[in-house]
C-alpha cells in the first residue's frame, strides 16, 4: 500500500495517514453558499481536495472512498433574492423560490467546477434537505447540557461546556473573549456561545421545530450532514484556513459533545488563501473575478486549474496574467505531444509528490522530467491523476487548430518572400522573419519544394502575432 502523509491541522504537523476503515476512506469538505457566480478564491479548495480524491482513489480504489462537500443554501443573501421574486409576482412559497434560487446557483457551481475538472462528490447534501438532523442533533445537545434555548425562539451552544473548545485553532477562550470587539448579546450566558437556530420571520424561510418556526444557524449544518452521510467519525475534514475559527471550531464542539465516545474527523486539512496580482481579491480593486469570467474570457479550465496547481495548497496563491499565459504554454507544448500515446503507470516522481502532503508543484517537477525523457504514457497518466487530462478537449482542438492555422499561413509567407527575395537578392525580409519566427519557437524546414513550420521547444503562439 503507498503511503500517504498529510499536514493534519489539528496536530500542528505532517502525520502518515492512516484510514479508520481502508475499504470505505471518508472524507467531508465544507462547500460553498450558493448565493452567486463562484470566484476563483473558491475554486481553489475545490481543486486542492479533487487532487486528494483522486489519490486517494488511486491508492484505496474507486469504490473505497467517499467525498462529501455540501452546499449551504440557507443563507440571507438567497432569501433576499427570492423575496424580491416573490414581491415581484413569482409563483411559489418563499421556501420553493429559496430551492429555486439555490438550483440555478448549485447549476452554474457545479458547471464551473467541472470546467476545472473537478469531480463530482460521491454525496452534495443541501443544507434545507437535513434539517430534521439538525433539530434532532440541536435536541440532543439540549438534553446533555451543552445548549440552551433562550426562550424566544433562539437556541444556543454553551461553549464552557465543552473543555476542549479552541484546539484546532490554538486558542484558549478566554483569549478569544478578550479579543472580542462584539457586543455580548442578552440571550447569551458567555459571549462565545452561538446560535443552533434562530426564529423566522413572516418574510423568511423556516421549519417547525420545538422551540418554534425558524431556521438551522451555520455551523450545525455540516455537523448534522456530516454524521448522517459519514458517521460520528470518519477520516478527513477540510475547507480554506478562514474556516478554522469559528466554523470548524463550532463544528468540532458540537459533534463530540453529541457523540463523546466518537473521534469525529481525524485528520483536518486546509488550504492558504488566493491573491490576484499580489493582492487580495476585492471589487474595489478592480481585481474580482468569478471562474466564469475567465472561462468567458477563453481560458480553458485546464489552464485555470494548472496556476493554481502551481503552489502548494498550505501556501498563499497568487493568480496572475503571467502565470496564466506560460501556463497555456506549457499544457499546449503538452496536448500536441500527446498523439495517440495512451496514458501508462504513474510515475513514480509524481506519485510520490502527491502522497507527501499533496506536493503539487514537486509533482509538476515531475512531469516536466517526464517530457524531457520522451516518457508520454508517464507523462499522460501523470496529468490525469492531477486531473489535467481529460478536460477541454475541444477548447484545446480549437487552439492548436488556429495555431496550425497561423502557421500554415506563416509557412506560406515564408515561403513567398523567400521565393521574391531569390529574385531580388535581398534578403533581409526572409532572415527578419526567420529571426522573428525562431523567436517565437517554431521549427523551420526549407526545402525547394517549400517551407514546413511546426511548434518547437519553448513556443510561444502568443509571439505569431503581427507576423501575418
């Protein structure tokens, strides 16, 4: 059996990974609120926890691994979206335009995602589909004292109630009390309690529970999903580094108070953040964009997943134009060496790289020795268990189609100029183009029958233009 070593969170240190049940590897990674477009800060743990599934895949087998990511579409960006519909005349209760809403943002997720070449998760539970677990999970911690409903339709998790509260994120109450600049609101016995479920309005969604129509808080939902598709433990737990405190810290106290015999997640793993251009993403910056908006933009998925394979998931990634263009270089250098060459074993030094804490960029290391050692099935199978393989297809027959396109075009006004300067004896016009041509890495054949251009190392499609 490989060997894996993963970065666990909660340990503070790199651990070999060790599955509770190697025929059934389990894993549950905190999706998004489909509320709008994904951005590329959100693809990012999407990519990152693919590549694990498909090593895990690759190592346990297909049938021995199950990845769960959920979708939180309880949320009141989404409830302000369905009211306006609801105010503006649409069909439907406010809990049906909620589902509506959630299956057009869950469509344009789910399509971006998979332009990414992400996988499907084997489970994608909604939050409004689990909320009789959470009201029972919400029950259960009433009964054993770690919650408390304040009477007025709020029900809260008491936080000194469990002793461990704060290991993850490796802080202690009461300096998380003292850091605090929020005020300590009246329904609350200590400042760091938070809410289980929280009274609905008439112009909000809600569910009937015993302590009346409302609605389930943020962090019960993937601690209710979690245990009804994996268990009260299971092997891996992941999401981006902003999610450690609160929402893992909350998620940790609320399943082990419930199930104290369990282990919940043994192992936590989170990617670093996503910088464009050096800065943190922002409307106001100008710098914002959603996956959508650099597929429109003629970016092909694989492109987009190659930059952000590029650095380690536990380091902060920064996207930029460069990365982007020399990208689309070297997976294009890649497509045209693939031919009719089927992928082999994977290679040793990409395997190795990813079983070491998901080594990406040691993996693409890897692959670049592939190619220099003319090994293609290596090279192949590499790519796909990085996930890099199989997309965009088309979009990358069209590419090298408008490259061999140019080139032709190139060869003929070589050609020409070659044949016009035979005659002049000047030239300058054949050599400058030559130079221009050698620049840009194209491999030039002249021959009396003609010219013959193809792509050679380090070419550059980008450096064609002008030349026509």
């Amino acid at each position: 059996m490989t060997d894996i070593k993963l970065y666990n969170t909660m340990a503070r240190a790199k651990q070999d990974f060790t599955p509770i049940d190697p025929n059934n590897v389990r894993m549950y990674v905190c999706g998004p609120t489909v509320y709008d477009r994904a951005h590329l800060g959100n693809a990012r743990p999407v990519v990152v926890f693919d590549v694990l599934y498909r090593l895990l895949r690759h190592v346990y087998g297909a049938d021995h691994v199950t990845y769960v990511r959920n979708f939180t579409d309880v949320d009141d960006k989404i409830n302000a979206t369905a009211l306006a519909r609801k105010e503006a005349g649409a069909s439907g209760t406010l809990e049906e335009l909620v589902h509506e809403r959630s299956n057009e943002t869950i469509a344009w997720y789910l399509n971006d995602m998979r332009a990414l070449g992400a996988m499907d998760p084997n489970e994608m539970p909604r939050a409004t589909e689990f909320i009789q677990p959470m009201i029972d999970m919400i029950e259960d911690l009433i009964a054993k004292g770690h919650a408390y409903p304040d009477g007025a339709g709020h029900v809260l998790f008491s936080v000194k109630s469990y002793d461990d509260y704060g290991q993850l994120s490796g802080r202690s109450v009461d300096d998380m009390i003292a850091g605090a600049r929020v005020e300590i609101a009246d329904n609350k016995r200590d400042p760091m309690d938070f809410v289980l479920w929280k009274p609905s309005t008439d112009d909000l969604p809600g569910w009937d529970s015993p302590w009346g129509r409302g609605r389930p808080g943020w962090h019960i939902e993937c601690s209710a999903m979690s245990h009804d598709l994996l268990g009260a433990s299971f092997d891996i737990h992941g999401g981006g580094n902003d999610l450690q405190f609160p929402h893992h810290e909350n998620e940790i106290a609320q399943s082990k108070c419930s199930h104290p015999d369990a282990g919940f997640a043994n192992y936590w793993l989170h990617n670093e953040m996503l910088q464009v251009e050096g800065k943190k993403m922002s409307k106001s910056l100008g710098n914002f964009f959603t996956v959508r908006d650099l597929l429109d933009a003629k970016y092909p998925g694989e492109v987009i997943r190659y930059v952000l394979l590029q650095t380690h998931y536990r380091k902060p990634m920064n996207w930029t134009e460069e990365k982007a263009a020399s990208s689309l270089k070297e997976l294009g250098k890649w497509h045209r060496m693939k031919g009719d060459n089927s992928p082999g074993q994977v290679p040793a030094g990409v395997l190795n790289a990813l079983c070491d804490d998901l080594n990406t960029p040691k993996a693409i290391t890897a692959l670049r020795e592939c190619e220099k050692q003319g090994d293609i099935p290596g090279l192949l199978a590499g790519l796909e268990i990085m996930g890099l393989r199989t997309i965009d297809d088309e979009m990358w027959s069209v590419i090298l189609d408008s490259e061999k396109e140019v080139l032709d075009s190139l060869s003929e006004k070589l050609h020409e100029t070659r044949v016009a300067a035979m005659e002049t004896k000047d030239f300058s016009g054949v050599d400058a183009l030559k130079a221009a041509l050698t620049e840009a890495g194209v491999q030039i054949r002249m021959s009396k029958e003609g010219v013959e251009l193809e792509p050679g190392v380090g070419f550059d499609a980008s450096k064609l233009e002008g030349l026509l």
